[in-house]
C-alpha cells in the first residue's frame, strides 16, 4: 500500500468539517464533528495507514471550535499535530420575542 500523507490527511479533516462550518452552536453539535473525524482516523487505523490518532476540542469564546488533532503515522515517530477551526453559527438578525395574539372573534 502507499504511504498516506500528513497534508492528504489534513485535507480529508477539514472536508469532513466543511459542512458544519458556521452551523454549530453548543457543545453537543461539536460532538458530531468529532465522531466523524474519529470515525475516518479509525478506518486508517484498521487500514494501518496510521498507527494512533488523538483528538480533542475546545470552544473559542463564541466564535469556533478548534479540533486539536494528533496523529502518528509511524510507530517509531512522535505524533504531529493538526488544527482544524469550525466556525460557530452567528444570526444577523436580533432575537425576537413572541407577540401574544389576541383570538378575535368573526360574525
């Protein structure tokens, strides 16, 4: 098999992350990034085109998730590390509260 590269691999992270980039807003929606990024570095665990894989995340004030990724692609080399920033989801339009309506009455 050929050897797959740090940077293919940085490629796939941040295309696996680009559809949820400005769509999270709270923890739980950062956490289905990281499943899919795990389940793609577990598949090149399986496939032995890396040998061990870490990854975590920290929420960037209220502006994006930073998935701090390790990734050791030999087992006698030290793990490099990937960063990949998901943009968290800003409304430009101000919170509106909900109006009581009043039930009218047609003759």
């Amino acid at each position: 098999m050929k050897p797959i590269g740090l940077q293919n691999i940085k490629y796939d992270l941040i295309k696996i992350s680009e559809p949820y980039d400005g769509l999270l807003w709270e923890d739980n929606t950062a956490e289905i990034v990281n499943r899919l990024m795990r389940s793609y570095l577990s598949d090149l665990v399986k496939d032995r085109f890396i040998v061990k894989y870490d990854v975590e995340y920290t929420r960037n004030e209220n502006v994006s998730y930073t998935f701090d990724v390790g990734i050791q692609l030999e087992p006698n080399r030290t793990s490099k590390k990937i960063k990949v920033h998901v943009g968290i989801y800003k409304s430009n339009w101000p919170f509106k509260r909900k109006r009581k309506h009043k039930a009218r009455e047609f003759a």
